[in-house]
C-alpha cells in the first residue's frame, strides 16, 4: 500500500509541472500587457520600460519561465497587480471560505444523493424511484447560477428565510480565527457562550451550500440508484434474505456497503468540480471565496493572480482525484493488485 | 479463405434482413427516454430554423412603454423585459443561438478529439505517449475553469466562447477514440483488410471509424448539452454573447437585478435552458442503452 501511494505521488510530479507550463504559456503567450494593466493607458513609455524590467518581462521567455518555475516551487506566485500583495497570501486567506463552502455543498449532496438513490433502488419502478429519477435528470441539465438565482427569488426575497448573500452578518465585527466561519463560530461559542456567530454563519451557508450541492446531489443519486440495483440483485443477498434477515438491515449494511464504491468516486470526482464551479456560485452569493477572486482577477486581466489561482485550483483538483483513486482501491481490495 | 474473411466485413444482403440502420431505429423508437429527448430536440430545432417566422415581435426592439410587462398581458404570451423587448420573441431567437453553439463547440472538439485519438490509438508509439500527456494535463484543470481561462484569453466573444468550450471538450473524445480503436485495430476484421493490402489511412478511416462512432455519439450527444450549459454561464460571466444579443445565459445575467420585481424575466430564459439540455441529455441517455448492449438490463 505505501508502496503504491509513493507511486502515485511521483506519477503525481509530471502532471503538475504540466499544469504549471499551460498556466505560464497561455498568459504569457495572450495578448496585452501586464506592465500596461498595472501602470494604465496614459503611462509613459519610460516608466512601461522601467517595469517590464522590474518584473522580468524584457527577458527572453524562456528565462521568465524558468524563474516563474523556480518561484513556484516555493510557493511564491508573485505579487498580484490589482491588491499589490502576494498571491499566496490572497489565496490562503481566500481557500477557507471555498472549501468550507465546498464540503458542505458535498455533504448535503452526497446524504440526500445516497438516501434517495437507495430509496428509489429498493422501490424500482415505483412512483417514488421515478420521481426521483426525473428529479435527478432535470438536476443535471440546470445552469447552477439559475438554480441559485432562483432559490434567491424564492427563498430570500419571497420568502424572506436567508440572506442574500455574504458569509456572516455584516454587523458582527467578526474577526476570523481560522477562516472556516462555522469553526470560528463554534470557538466563539465555546469560549464566550455567545451562539450569535455561529449561527449567523450557518445562516448565511445553508442556500449557496443547497444551489451548488444540487447537480451533484442529482449524479449522487443516479450513481447510487444503479450501483444499489446491480448489488441488490446478486446471489448473496438472496442468500440473506432467504435467511430471514430484516429486509431493512439488508439493504442499509450488506447491499450499501458494496454499492458504495462506484458512490465514493463519484463524490470525490464532484467535489473537485465543485471548487471550480464556486466560480458562478461565489460571484452569485456574494461568497468572498477563491472562485470570486479569480474571477475578478479574469476581468481585470491580473496575470499573477490568474496564473496562481489557476495553479491551485488545478492542484487541489488533481490532489483529490489522487485521494479518490487511493480510496477506492483501499475499500475495494480486489483492485489494489493492478 | 481469404474470400471468407473479407465478407465478415461486408456481408451479403439477405432478403428480409433489415440494414444496421433499420435495426437501430428500431430498438431506439421503443426507448421512451430517447425518444421523448429527440420530440424536445425536434421541437427546439423547428424554432431554431423558423424563429423569424415564428417569433411575433422583433427580439431586439425596445417598447419602453411596455417594460416589464408580466405574461398573458396585452398581448405579450411570455411578457416582457426591463427594456420592453418581447421576451418569447427573445427566447425563440436564443434557441437558435444554443443550438448552433451546441453544435459547433461539439463539432470542434470531436474532430479535433476524434482524429488525436484516432491516430494515438492506431500509431501508438512515441506519439500516442506525448498526446495522451498532454490529454491529462488538459484533465488536470476543471472543465470551466479551462473554459473560462480560454475565453478571457481570447476576448470575451459568441465566437470565442465556441472555441474555448470545444478546446475544453477535447480531451473526453479524444479518450473514448483512443479506447475504441485499441480495442478494435486487434480485431479480425481490420487484421483481414490489413492482409489484404489496406493502407493505415483506408484501415483508420474506412475500417476501423465506422465501428467507433457508436460511443462517439452518445458522448457527443451528451457534449452538446453541456456546451448548452457552458455557454450560458460564460455569457453570464460577461464572457460570451454580448448584449443585445438574445442569448439564455445573458438574459439571465441582465436580469439579476429584477429578482424583487420581475419573476418572469429571471425564471423564463433558464427554463428554455433547462428543457433544451434535458432533450439532449434524455437523447443521449437513451442512445447509450441502445448502441451499448451490455449496459442493457
């Protein structure tokens, strides 16, 4: 097993230098100019040179590579045009809003997916199992900042039951601890009593996390219903049934466990989608994530912070990929030979 | 023998025996699934053809006195927008925009996808190792991010978005290509023709091609779908069609700010979204159960 993962890990290597080149080539190689974004269009021809030399662009290309490469490597993305501060230190503190956002789009998605996949599995054919077949279908043919959109519609102009947008009530003065809001909440709560924070944050998550978990709750489900079905149908859980076991233990402990497996890719798969989905979802929701900032770092044709966001985005994406594979083959001993 | 086996690839017709393509309609007008998504695409692509015909106002001109006019109301089936323009008139014409961008990106990337994958698969070698390199790294970023960056660095465009989503679709078809013409150049069949003096080009494209679009079409089918989809979100990024353009993810976009006011200019452009990707996904759904015998239950 150690052996297989060290493997991977330097499978890994090739991959990421990869990402790193296509990141570098496609800004460096697109028109504009990153000297002339920074200084603006009545910039003098004197102060354009001085700079270009300051960040390296009057070098050969190849030479801007190697330097950008070398830098990499230590984390350093450069400086970002728009804030003036360093990319990695945006996007650190910009990652925790992502991801906490992220994982709980993927729990809502994968329990209500694997509920409702087992459910209309055991059911085949029966009313519920096409409701919630065709409910899955329409799930994945949506665009997400409609879905979004219209939940704001619905369920805080109509309905008046969550803000609009934002992570935390803006009159809170509310300085993060680790970034992750419901975590800082939590410590909040148990240090000062006061469940205000806590519950303004859960507040604030419950409709980005529902509008960005519903496709993949929607593929959860489909997964789950088919895996489940194939399982269900197999000689040994004839064998337990015909052995008088409860139809209910059956289906939740003998047939899910194995069905699980083609589940757990799945999911791992949708919530490296989901990062780089928080691109639309972020900018609907107000959500002050790495989806948002890269995006106006895309407006303002910021190459540092583009370069950077799209370097770690891909990484954290092809991380989890990795994770997923590892996983599968750590639940499903049969593969783990290859 | 040789006769032999070059008949398993042309084999004689036999009187009541319908062709392969008799065959396929067949099983596939008794899937409900495909069927009821190509009724959906039939209709989506009348209204593409015929939207200045069918359409009753002009998508793009503006009754101020009529802004914001809700559906059913003097005359207006759907309503109408924040400037006073038709919104059916608006989604009709944007159909036609969908489809050709559905059709183009998918174009784009299964050609390009089809022929790396046809030629990695068939050489292999030294090329098949530097493609498929390149596929995974184009694997490594998410598929609108890479949309996305594409895009802005060509200049937000209709046109650009096209490219920007076929570029990103490449890699899927290039794989499936690679896989199908693995499992087939072995085959009996292409080892027959190629005895029989068969050059790559004629083996490539007249052998081995016909035998792999079955899991081409269903992914391309399914493309289409997505690249609905994509273009939709790159123009509601400010990244793809351009106001006044009639495009859906554009009149999604501009109707942001009438989520108090308005339900129908938000609601409207997303359901015609919605009801054209499902067409192409029952469609594809459905041809998958039909061309892949063993995914039948």
């Amino acid at each position: 097993m150690g052996r297989l993962i060290l493997r991977r890990i330097v499978q890994l290597i090739p991959t990421l230098f990869g990402v790193v080149t296509l990141a570098f080539f496609m800004l460096a190689l697109s028109p504009g100019d990153p000297a002339r974004v920074m200084l603006g269009e009545r910039a003098s021809q004197a102060r354009l040179d001085e700079l270009r030399t300051q960040l390296g662009l009057d070098r050969p290309l190849i030479e801007q590579y190697g330097l950008y490469l070398s830098r990499v490597v230590q984390f350093d993305f450069g400086t970002s045009i728009k804030s003036g501060r360093a990319v990695t230190e945006e996007i650190a503190d910009l990652f925790p809003a992502t991801v906490e956002l992220a994982l709980a789009a993927m729990v809502f998605a994968s329990f209500t997916g694997i509920v409702l996949g087992v459910l209309a599995a055991r059911k085949k054919n029966s009313l519920l199992d096409t409701a919630s077949m065709a409910a899955a279908l329409i799930g994945v043919s949506m665009p997400v900042f409609w879905l979004a959109l219209v939940m704001i519609m619905i369920f805080s102009v109509g309905l008046n039951l969550f803000p609009t947008g934002g992570r935390m009530n803006i009159r809170y003065y509310f300085t993060p601890i680790t970034g992750f809001y419901l975590l800082d909440g939590f410590i909040v709560l148990l240090r000062e009593g006061d469940p205000k924070y806590l519950m303004s944050a859960l507040h604030h998550l419950v409709l980005p996390a529902v509008a960005l978990g519903t496709i993949p709750l929607a593929i959860i489900a489909r997964v789950t219903r088919s895996s489940m079905l194939e399982v269900l149908g197999q000689d040994y859980i004839k064998t337990a049934k015909s052995s008088g076991i409860p139809d209910f233990k059956i289906t939740f402990v003998y047939a899910l466990r194995n069905a699980l497996l083609p589940v757990v890719t799945v999911i791992g798969i949708q919530f490296g989608l989901l990062l780089s989905g928080a691109i639309l979802t972020e900018t609907i929701f107000a959500w002050p994530g790495i989806g948002k900032w890269l995006y106006h770092a895309i407006e303002a044709r910021d190459y540092p912070a583009v370069q950077g966001g799209i370097i770690v985005i891909s990484t954290v994406f092809v991380l989890i990929n990795l994770l997923v594979d590892l996983l599968y083959s750590v639940i499903n001993p049969r593969i783990r030979l290859q | 023998m040789a006769e032999s086996v070059s008949a398993t690839n042309e084999l004689p017709s036999i009187p009541g025996d319908p062709s392969p393509f008799v065959r396929f309609w067949t099983s596939l007008r008794k899937n409900n699934s495909a069927m009821t998504g190509l009724g959906i695409i039939a209709v989506f692509a009348v209204v593409a053809v015929f939207a200045p015909a069918l359409a009753p106002y002009d998508p793009l001109i503006q009754i101020i006195g009529d802004r914001l006019t809700p559906p059913l109301t003097d005359g207006y089936f759907l309503g109408t927008d924040d400037l006073g323009r038709d919104m059916l008139s608006r989604i009709m014409y944007g159909t036609r925009i969908s489809m050709i961008i559905g059709v183009v990106s998918v174009s784009i990337g299964s050609l390009v996808g089809g022929l790396v994958g046809m030629l990695a698969g068939y050489f292999g070698g030294i090329f098949d190792r530097i493609t498929m390199r390149i596929i995974d790294i184009m694997l490594a970023f998410p598929y609108i991010l890479l949309t996305i960056v594409i895009v802005a660095l060509l200049g937000a465009s209709l046109v650009n978005a096209m490219i920007a989503i076929g570029i990103s679709q490449i890699p899927r078809y290039a794989r499936i290509m690679r896989g199908s013409v693995l499992a087939e150049k072995e085959s009996d069949y292409v080892l027959a023709e190629r005895s029989l003096g068969a050059k790559d080009g004629e083996l490539m494209f007249s052998t081995i091609l016909p035998n792999t679009l079955a899991p081409m079409s269903v992914q391309a089918t399914l493309g289409i779908g997505e690249a609905i989809l994509s273009s939709a979100a790159l123009s509601f990024l400010g990244l793809g069609a351009q106001p006044p353009t009639p495009e859906w993810g554009l009149m999604i976009a501009s109707s942001k700010e009438f989520v108090t006011s308005a339900w129908w200019v938000v609601t409207l452009p997303g359901v015609a979204t919605l009801i054209a990707v499902l067409g192409f996904n029952l469609l594809g759904d459905g041809l998958r159960d039909v061309l892949d015998p063993r995914l039948q239950e």
